[in-house]
C-alpha cells in the first residue's frame, strides 16, 4: 500500500462517514415532506391518513406520558425555584425569583424536559416497532399490499406528535410553575395564588410561544429520528435493540443542540 | 356479458347471473339476490352461464343463503357449471349450499 | 376472448442489480405465462430474494426491465403501482402478520383498505379465506399464538383476499413438518385450479418444487442456469443444477490474487 493512501486514509473514511450523514439528513427530510404530503393529501391518491389511527398514536405518544411529564417538570420547577433563590438572595433580589423562573420555565426548561421524556418514551418506541416490522417483513407486506409504510407508519406518529407535544409543554408550563411557586411562596412570604398571579402578570404572550414554537420543532425531530432509525433497522433482534438505543441518544441531542440554536437566534 | 336478472313468478324467484362475477359488479349480484328474497318465498340462483367466479361473488352467494335460512326460506345454487364448483369446492362450500340440476328442482 | 394471444404476465428483460459495488444479479431474463405455476430454485446467495423483491416491485430496476401485469416497474406512476399490487398477493417467508392485529383482520386488511366493500362481505369474504386454508373459527386469534404452519396458511389467506391474478409465494415449506408443507403444495395446486391464479414460487425446498411446479427456473450466483419444465431440469447435464438437486457440497473455487486480497486488504 502506498504511502499516500495510507496518509489519506483518515480522510478517505471521513468522507465516506460525511457521505453517509448527508444521506441521512437526506432522508429524513424526505421522510418529514413524505409525511406531510400523505397527512395532508394522502386521501386524494388512495392513501389516507386514518384518524383512528392518529387518535391512537396521540393517546400513546401524548396522554400516556402526561403522568411522568408532570412529575418532572414540577420537580424541575422546585429545582430552578432552589437556585434562583439562592443565586438572587446574594444580590438581595429575591422578588426578582418569580419573573427568572417564569421566563426560564416557559421559554426553556418545560419544553426541554417534555422533549427529553417524550423522545425517551416515544422515539424509542417508533424505532423499536417500526424497527421489529421491518425486520419481520412486515413493511414490505405493508407496501406490497398497496399501503404506503410511510403513510401508515409514519404519518399518523407525526401528526400525533405535533399536536401532543405542544399541549404536553403547556401542561408541563403549568406543573414547573407550580412547583416553584410551592418552593418559594414561604420564602418570598407570598400565597402560592399570589405567586402564580404574579407570574402570570410577568409573561409576555412570546415566552410562552418561544416554548410551543420550540415544541413543533422537537416533535418532528423525535418522530423523524425514531421513525427513519427503525426503517433502516437491520440485522435482527440485535439491530431492533441498536436502533432503539440510537434513536433515543440522536433525538436528544438533536433537540438538545436545536434548543441551543433556537435559544441564540431568539435571544439576540 | 356480465348480466343478472331476475324472474318471479310467485312464490319463487330465479337470479339468473351471467359471465364473469368479480368485485367491479358482485354488488349488484348481492344485491339482486338480497332483492329477490324480500320478493319471493324460495329463491335460485342459476350459475349455469358463470364463467369465472371470485370470492366476492361467492360472498353473495353465502349472504343470501344465510339469510334465507335465518327467515325460513328455501335457497338454492341451480345448474352451477363447473367454474364455480372449483370455487365453492376450495372452501368446502359444495358440502355447505344446497345444490340442484335443474330450476324444477329448485322450485319444489 | 379467444382473440387475445397470451402476453407473459410476468416479463424480466436484463436485469442486473448491483449493491454497493457487489453484483448479485446477472443479466437476468424470466418470463412467466398465465395460469402456470414458476418455481424460482436456488441456494442462498443465489439471488432468488433480490429476483423477487424486484418482481414484487419492492426494488425499481436501475438496469434492465422489469414488467408485471403488463406495468413497467420502473417507470411506474404511483397509481399505476397501486393498482398492480391490487392484483397482486404475496405471502412472505417468515408470514409478515401484522403482530399488532387479529388473524380475521390480518386478513380483512387489504379489503378494507381498497374496496368499498359492505362489511358483510369483508367479513364472509375474509373468513371465506380462512376456511380455503383450513383456518375457519380462527379469526380472532393474534398471530403470536398460532404455531408456524398457522401463521403460513394466515399469510397465504392474507395474499389471497382480493382474489389476485398473481401470487407470489417465498419458502412455502421452510420450517414446516412434511404433512403441513404437503397440505400448502396441494393448496397452491388447488388454488391455480379454480381461482386461476398465476403462481410464484420462490424455494430451496426440491420435493415440494417437483410436486407443484409447471417450469422451474434455476438461479446460482446470481446467474439463471436453466429454465424448463420439471423433467428438462431434473434430465438437465448441467453439473450446478446436479449438484443442486442431488444435495452435493459446491466445491470451493480458489483464486490465489482474490484470496489473498480478501485476507490482507483493510477495506476487501
């Protein structure tokens, strides 16, 4: 082997790696135009989009989760309640407390937290059945009985999470709120209903549509992620099990750095 | 070619059905014989022109007769040709329809 | 009726696939004529599941042509497509049952999904299938708890819902006792018989291939060794197909250069 192919090496496996990145990206907004195009036009061209099936797709991606959304938002609103009243209290500004945790909640952490809990539930579980369909051939029965996977698989998971995820971070607003309010309230010697007013009173209507707008933007992300993971599933049982694991790792750190982003940009 | 008519006289009401009975027109078929069995107190159907006949063919067939049994009244497949023997005989149906050779048969 | 000449409904015209930079097909030719029942035999590695995912219309030809039921594959419109896998049924090797639905509507699927049919007919139409395969009363079971012969006969009820004009069939008999796959090839002969179906069948299995095929097509290293009837393949000198049906261990050709670039290169 020649000395020049051995130094470009590195290099040579560098593209190909970028190649197969690019593909992907490719695909995924293949997939997310394919999705929208079946959702929205799908009946026209005999593939459409059950509303049974979205309906299904929202109790399991957004209702089932609500119990665990709560439960951390809340904890997490008890979490920046702690700090801020901490942080603040060494500059003397305590009363400023309720307006940083409304802001940081609404625009930030709820969102956040609702993103990271639901691509761990429901990323996971899109890669990991859609996964085990392809590898069971179930997919391929799918198309060649004339339903489009994308349509069917797809679809009604996208449809469903756009809409779930938004109401989950508004629910998830409320319980961070909350949390702080019954961490502070004796603290800053205000009822928790006093607290919440004043919260309220320090909203801006583009706080909370920071945090829904962020909502939209994740929701694709996780759906996208798990659902093109799981089409692209090879190598049996084990490769199910590989996929499940990488969507979940990929999703959150796409809605980790996609938050970065959006935050910078919103901010500046 | 596909055709299906329906004579009454009576009591009885003969479904002649013709051609080839597949899902573009086997509702009508349904159809016809659901149609007759409202009319008429026994009821054939005549085969003997069936050519080719597919599940959903067959389908009418067994959505007649299953209502006919449920109201009592006499249902049969007349002179059925050999295509749709093949077809009934798949599903062990030949064993399930009362079949007759003739319309006098049928009628009695 | 008379006047139509019979045109194949199956037509591959030199198809070469390639992935990556491995080629697994050969300027493949096959023609298949209605009514009659094709057996594809081969060893693995042979190709036989790239040929059939092609006829399937699962891969478009990049070289080479590909027509069934008279639609071109690869320039297929989306409608066209639709409307050919109507008239198609497949049942896949490992059955492909939707783990997610009841054996009834497994089987009701592709009705419900293309015809607006009175739900009475769906169902007598669907169970009328479970009866063809000796399922009858089954119906309401879930695939996981039917044995493997079950879960062949729900498939082949599943890919003859619609009454297809062509069925493909991958490994009828893998997997199954002798008197269940003797059950299955008696099925296949009865089915041509009086639904007038076109058959494929894909399959290593050779006592099965001889009871039910009208021609069978030999397929090794992606290459088609012969086409013919029963007796012609079984009369046939080729030493392959002899190797092939007397069960006999290919010898291992040696290339010196090839072996040793597949042993030392880092990316062979």
């Amino acid at each position: 082997m020649s000395f020049l192919e051995q130094a470009t090496k590195p290099v040579n496996r560098l593209g190909r790696k970028a190649v197969a990145a690019v593909a992907e990206l490719g695909y995924i907004g293949l997939l997310l135009l394919e999705s929208l195009y079946f959702a929205i036009a799908g009946w026209r061209v005999g593939q459409p989009v059950r509303v049974r099936m979205v309906f299904e797709q929202m109790r399991q991606v957004g209702v089932d989760a609500i119990p665990i959304v709560l439960l951390l938002s809340f904890t997490v609103g008890v979490m920046l309640g702690i700090q801020f009243i901490a942080a603040l209290s060494e500059f003397g500004a305590e009363n400023q407390v309720v307006i940083a945790v409304a802001k940081s909640v609404t625009r930030e952490f709820a969102v956040l937290i609702t993103g990271i809990v639901v691509a761990g539930r429901s990323g996971s579980s899109f890669a990991a059945r859609i996964g085990s369909m392809n590898v069971s051939q179930e997919v391929d029965a799918l198309a060649v009985i004339g339903i489009e996977p994308v349509r069917y698989l797809a679809s009604p998971a996208l449809v469903a999470m756009l809409i779930m995820l938004p109401v989950l971070t508004i629910l998830a607003n409320g319980a961070s709120i909350l949390g702080a309010a019954l961490y502070c309230s004796p603290t800053l010697d205000v009822s928790i209903g006093a607290y919440v007013v004043q919260t309220l009173n320090s909203l801006e209507p583009w706080d909370i549509g920071q945090g829904l707008a962020k909502s939209f933007v994740f929701a694709a992300l996780i759906t996208l992620v798990g659902v093109s993971t799981g089409f692209s599933v090879t190598g049996g049982a084990e490769g199910v099990g590989r996929a499940t694991t990488r969507a979940v790792v990929l999703s959150i750190s796409a809605l980790v750095i996609a938050d970065m982003m959006f935050s910078y940009f919103l901010n500046r | 070619m596909n055709d299906c008519r329906t004579e009454v006289e009576g009591e009885f009401a003969l479904v002649r059905v013709q051609g080839e009975v597949d899902l573009s027109w086997s509702q009508s078929v349904r159809k016809a014989i659901l149609d007759a069995l409202a009319k008429a107190r026994a009821v054939g159907v005549e085969l003997s022109g069936v050519s080719y006949i597919d599940s959903s063919g067959i389908a009418a067939l067994v959505e007649g007769f299953q209502s006919a049994r449920g109201k009592g009244q006499k249902f049969s497949l007349v002179a059925a040709s050999q295509p749709v023997r093949a077809v009934l005989q798949l599903a062990r149906l030949d064993r399930v329809f009362p079949m007759v050779e003739n319309v006098e048969a049928a009628r009695a | 009726m008379n006047a139509e000449s019979p045109q194949p409904l199956i037509e591959v015209e030199k198809l070469n696939v390639w992935f990556g930079r491995r080629q697994v097909l050969f300027d493949v030719d096959f023609a298949v004529m209605p009514g009659e029942i094709r057996v594809i035999m081969g060893g693995s590695g042979s190709g036989k599941s790239t040929l059939l995912r092609h006829l399937l219309g699962l891969l478009r030809p990049r070289s080479g042509r590909v027509r069934i039921l008279g639609t071109d594959i690869a320039s297929a419109s989306p409608e066209e497509l639709l409307k050919l896998r109507t008239q198609m049924g497949v049942s896949f090797q490992g059955g492909a049952l939707f783990t997610s639905m009841t054996v009834g509507d497994n089987v009701a699927l592709p009705l419900r999904e293309h015809q607006k049919l009175d739900e009475t007919t769906v169902r007598i139409m669907s169970r009328l299938k479970l009866e063809v395969v000796n399922l009858g009363g089954f119906q309401d079971l879930m695939p996981s708890q039917l044995s493997g012969g079950m879960i062949k006969r729900a498939a082949l009820a599943r890919a003859i819902v619609m009454d297809p004009k062509l069925l493909f069939f991958d490994e009828p008999s893998a997997g199954l006792d002798p008197v269940v796959s003797a059950e299955l090839d008696e099925l296949i002969l009865r089915l041509r018989d009086a639904l007038r179906m076109t058959i494929v069948v894909v399959t290593h299995e050779l006592e099965s291939a001889f009871k039910i095929a009208d021609s069978i097509t030999v397929l090794d290293k992606g290459r088609i060794l012969m086409t013919g009837p029963v007796a012609e393949v079984r009369a046939s000198p080729n030493e392959r197909i002899q190797d092939l049906l007397n069960r006999r261990p290919r010898p291992v050709e040696v290339d010196t250069d090839e072996y040793l670039r597949r042993l030392t290169e880092e990316d062979a």
